[in-house]
C-alpha cells in the first residue's frame, strides 16, 4: 500500500516511525551547495571539525554569486574550491550551470536521498530521487555523517491525465496546482505525481515541476522512475543508475487531486506572488518590456530549443529586452551544436552565462514600472532588484512567443517544431574538479580572502526575554524580505556582520539601527513566515542583531528549522486576534523560557499594553535541547 514517498523514507530512516508529524531522522546519501548559502555550509563544516565529508557523494557548485564587480564573489569561489579540495567534496566550477540542472544531468539517482542547501534542491524529485532543501548548517550535518531530522510528511497526490496540447508545457502545470494549493498548500507535505500523464513528460519537464514544489512549501516533489527515466539516464551515459520505482497500485494518499493535461492552457502567475496566478488569456495583450528566460525551473534543453524554434527567422519586438541563461554548459554546448544558439542570438536575444543571473537579482534589473516576464519561479517584491517592476512567471514558450509580439501572447496552438532529445549526449566532465585521495587533500591549504568572515555563535538561551518589537510583519513574508538578494547584497554572502545592515531594507530601513539602538528583540509575523528561499542568513543575520523569537501565526518549514539552528525561538500565536494587539516597539515579557517541553506553551506579557496572551510552539525534544544550547553548532561543541 505504501506510496513512493513513504518507501524511499523507510529505507532510509535511522530514527522514529512514519505516524504523521511525527520527529524522524533519514540518512542522506548526497548533498549539494551552491556558492550563496556553500560559504557558511562549508564554514560550519569545518567548524564541526570534520575531515573528510562521509555521503557518498557531495557537490558544491558555483551558480549564484558570478558577477564579479569586486573581490568578493572571486574571494568566495576561492574559498569553496579549495575548501571542497580539502574535505573531499566535488567541485563544480562557475561556468558549469544551474546547481539544480548540473546535479539532475550528472548525479542524481532514482531512490537516493539528496539534501541540499538550496530551497529549490527538489527538482531532482523528477528522477525519482527523494530531494529535500534545507539550511546549510543541516546540510553540514549531513555531510558530517549525521541523519536529517524532519517530521513524518503527508503526501499528497497528483494524478496527472492525458497530454499536454502544443503550446501548453509543465510550467503550466506547475502553475496550475499553485493556483489550486498556495504559497502554503504544500508545507509539511511531500507532493507526490501519478497517473497515465506522467509517461508523457521527460524527465527535465517533471523537474520543472517538482523545482516549483518548493513554491508550494513542500518538502519535497516526486516522481516515479520508468521508461522515461531510462532514456534520460541513457541519455546521460548513465544508464546504470536506473532502478524502476514506483507507488503500490492500491497507495493511499493525504490528499489527491486529479489534473486533465489536455484540458490545460497556458498560466501566468502575475506579481509578486507564485501562486497569484490565471490563464494567459485572462491577461493577454498586457504590454511588456522585458523577458527573461532560464533559471533552474526552465532552462532545459526541450525548454531553449522550444525558445528557438519559436525565435527562428524573427526579431525580438523592439520595445523588449530578451535574455536566455542555459541551465547548464552542456545544454549550452548542445545549443551551438545544433543552431539553436544561432537563432536566439539572430532573433537579438542577450545570451547570458550558465548561472541564475536575473533570477536572484544578478544583474538585469528590468527598468522602471516594467512588466517583466520571466521564466522563473519567484516573482517576490524587489527580487528583479526594480522595487516598481511587474514579474510575472509563464512557460519558456510564452515567454518566448510574447517577446516577439511585445505583448502577453497565448502559445496555445502555436506552430512551431517540437524538439526531439538527443538519444545520446557527448558528455563532458571536465568543469569539475574531482575529490582526491585523503592524504592529498590533508595538504590542501584553505584560502580565506577577506571577505570570509569568521562565523557568529550565540548564546545559550536565556530563561527571560524582556525586550521590544522591532517589527512587525503580514502574511506570506519571504527570506527574500528579511534577507535580501540581488548583486548589492549577495556578495556579503560570506560576511554576516555586513549583510546583517540589509535585513528588512524594504520593509523598514531603520531596522538594523532599531536592533542595535534595543540590543534586538522580537520580530512579530503573520502566516506562512519565511518561506521561499532556505538561505539561513534570514536567520543568522537577526541573530547576530539580537533578536531572540520571532512570533508568528506559522511558519515555512525550511525557515522554521534555520531559526531552531541558529537559537531563535519560533512562537507562533494561539489566537490569532492576539496578533492585532501588538504594536512595533511594544516591550514583551516572556519568562520561565527555559522550561519549554514539546506540547508546552508560554505566557506573554505586553508591558506596552498590559495585556497577556498565550504562544504554543511545535519543538520536538532536539529542537528544545538545540534551542537551550542557542543552536546546533553549540549543541554540537557540547557534544564532543
Ligand atoms: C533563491 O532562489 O532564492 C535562492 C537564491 O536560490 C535561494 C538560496 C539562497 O538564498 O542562496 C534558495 O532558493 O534557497
Ligand atoms: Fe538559482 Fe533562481 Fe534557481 Fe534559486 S531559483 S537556484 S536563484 S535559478
């Protein structure tokens, strides 16, 4: 009876049983970082004082931070390269493509357990590998040989129903169950695809798919592993790290929801929200002004060659600015070989670098009041790095037709020539740098340029907290908020200190100064706190500046979990008129703190208002014991 998700987890649990929302503990096979969150994993790792990384495999790539426009981002890459060199972790250097991409083309298996220190680390969930995103200081744990700690997920599944028409493409399924779940549909779940559909998609085309499950707040997106799974690994001159896998024909799921492919159209999620979405029709003919087209979501080879086939022979509209980032160098390699790359850049698209680029604010930034489409998955407020620009996300095949037309076009029925995959791919490896033996990498020698900063630890927790609000916050607040992205603050990836001075900047300017002036204090939020991307510094960096709990309706998973690490109290509100009440800068007493027991709840005093009210929090016994330590790190240090 079980489904996938429920078999891939029992062969790898070390601790507790699958009872839902129950603490259990897997065994993680491989892991991979990349350059913006790789810095502090890899600083975490050493400081847990591990040798050699003990998964059978992990990979640390450099995708994100690749403008160079100081020392910074080539300090960082230095670092992670030699730093990899010495712990035995695969290198893949910048240049190599999208970490998601490279990982799916090159490594990840059907069965395996893969942890990643990037929220969007899933994708590989359409080879049929069980890909979680995470902080990366579980990542470094993972590394060091220690088990992921989650709760027992409900799975949901998706039946997948006929076939695509020409025009419509995952993306628009993707978006479709967006709009059916929300930004919060997924979290605490495992979404989990089925049916005759399914035979129909390749393998790059269910990534699509499960990358966008991190949309969703799921912990994870899966596929089955089948025929489709074969030629991909063939494909990839791997054919031996296929296995068949598949859910019991009588699996049971939380939940099931059923989409006909043939019934779809092209979506649109319009701004600033993935799932603020509605058929391209609804919205046709909006003007735009620029389209960009990549990203871990679409940049596959289906994906650019689609692009092409539509670009062929015409010219981008002349009040469009279109940039195409291939996923990887192999896609790149792929698309000079066959003349793609020739039509995109004769039809005047702005070819870019194998990397994130525009996705995460690297350049781009769209002009002023812009409609911006983009292929991507995230159109959170300010991400393009153009507070007034309108990004919404569609398909690479509206993408790519709309920016002919200077408009918002349905693809939907389009002519154009549907791709064929190449059967076989001459691939090349030589962009990594592989482990080496341990004698050799003993000798390694670290190179710490001066943009990396030593790590901030803190305190352990204190049992009163008597301290202001230093803001407060609505619904649905991303990382991206609290922790800004974008080619101004990314290179302080490594430098917690620094881009500490950027947290809430668009939100409320003064609070790095608010924190300092008040020794910190508490950070006061509606639903779904936290979700998006799994940097940790939206957590390390209100730490460093002193605040002790966040109080919130609820929260997103992989957040949730970065607080816990870093020794930041998650509350979350037992009424949630009580949310109302509070006012920035009112003073919050809460004592007897180190008394928390799973189940347990607390008492908060509003002096400002003399008014109390009741939180609850959702810890197992290891979050407590890693809170009263003040995070994982200490936690750690007192066990050795
Ligand atoms: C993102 O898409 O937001 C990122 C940048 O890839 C992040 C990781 C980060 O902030 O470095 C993610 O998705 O986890
Ligand atoms: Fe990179 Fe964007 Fe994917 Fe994040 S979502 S990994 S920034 S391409």
């Amino acid at each position: 009876m079980p489904n996938l998700t429920k078999k891939i987890i029992k062969t790898h649990l070390c601790e507790g049983n699958l009872n839902a929302q129950e603490p259990i503990a897997i065994k993680i096979d491989q892991t991979l970082t990349q350059d913006a969150t790789g810095t502090m994993a890899y600083l975490q790792l050493e400081a847990m004082g591990v040798d050699q990384a003990k998964t059978e495999l992990s990979v640390s790539y450099v995708d994100h931070n690749t403008l160079q426009s100081g020392f910074e981002n080539a300090d960082d890459h230095k670092y992670l390269q030699t730093v990899a060199e010495k712990h035995g972790i695969l290198f893949s250097r910048p240049g190599n493509g999208i970490c998601h991409q490279v990982h799916l083309e090159r490594f990840a298996k059907p069965g395996k357990t893969l942890l990643g220190s990037d929220s969007h680390t899933p994708t590989a969930g359409g080879i049929g590998c069980l890909a979680i995103g995470a902080g990366g200081l579980d990542v470094a744990c993972a590394m060091a040989g220690r088990p992921f700690h989650l709760r027992t997920p409900k799975v949901i599944g998706i039946e997948l129903k006929n076939k695509l028409r020409q025009g419509v493409s995952s993306k628009d399924i993707i978006l479709k169950i967006l709009q059916l779940l929300s930004v919060k549909g997924g979290v605490g779940s495992v979404i989990e695809y089925f049916g005759d559909g399914v035979s129909s998609l390749s393998v790059p085309q269910r990534a699509t798919i499960t990358n966008m499950g991190a949309e969703l707040g799921a912990t994870s997106s899966l596929f089955p592993s089948d025929e489709k799974t074969r030629s991909f690994l063939k494909q990839q001159g791997r054919e031996t790290d296929f296995i068949e896998l598949k859910a019991d024909e009588d699996a049971t799921y939380d939940q099931v929801i059923t989409i006909d492919l043939e019934e779809l159209e092209p979506m649109i999620a319009l701004p600033h929200s993935p799932d603020h979405v509605v058929t391209v029709k609804e919205v046709e003919g909006m003007k735009i002004d620029q389209v960009c087209i990549g990203s871990c979501t679409n940049s596959s080879y289906h994906d650019l060659v689609s692009v092409g086939n539509i670009l062929k022979g015409k010219t981008v509209h002349q009040d469009v600015s279109l940039t195409i980032s291939p996923g990887s160098r192999q896609i790149f390699k792929e698309l000079s070989q066959n003349g793609t790359l020739t039509d995109m850049i004769m039809a005047g698209a702005r070819i870019l670098e194998c990397t994130c680029g525009p996705c995460i604010g690297m350049g781009q930034s769209p002009i002023s009041n812009a409609v911006s489409l983009r292929t991507f998955n995230r159109n959170f407020y300010g991400r393009s790095g153009t507070l007034s620009a309108k990004v919404c996300l569609v398909s690479p095949e509206t993408a790519a037709y709309s920016a002919l037309c200077g408009e918002l076009r349905s693809p939907l029925g389009l002519s154009y020539e549907i791709p064929v995959e190449p059967a076989m791919i001459k691939t090349d490896d030589n962009m990594f740098i592989f482990p080496k033996a341990a004698q050799e990498a003993a000798m390694v020698e670290v190179v710490r340029g001066p943009n990396i900063r030593p790590l901030p630890i803190n305190a352990p927790l204190a049992d009163t907290i008597d301290k202001k609000v230093m803001i407060k916050v609505e619904d649905n607040i991303t990382t991206d908020h609290i922790a800004p992205a974008g080619a101004k603050v990314l290179p302080y990836r490594s430098n917690i200190e620094k881009i500490s001075t950027f947290v809430f900047m668009n939100n409320k300017a003064d609070f790095h100064d608010c924190c300092i002036a008040n020794g910190g204090g508490y950070i006061i939020a509606g639903e779904n706190y936290g979700q998006g991307s799994s940097r940790e510094h939206a957590a390390l960096a209100p730490m460093y500046l002193g605040i002790k709990a966040v109080i919130a309706k609820s929260f997103a998973r992989i957040h949730k979990a970065n607080l816990i690490n870093f020794g930041i109290l998650p509350l979350t509100f037992t009424s949630a008129q009580d949310y109302d009440l509070i006012d920035e800068m009112d003073e919050l007493l809460i004592e007897h703190v180190c008394d928390i027991y799973p189940g347990g709840k607390l008492t908060v005093y509003n002096k400002s208002k003399q008014k109390s009210f009741m939180v609850s929090y959702d810890l197992s016994d290891l979050d407590i014991k890693t809170l009263k330590a003040g995070g994982t790190l200490n936690l750690i240090r007192q066990e050795q």
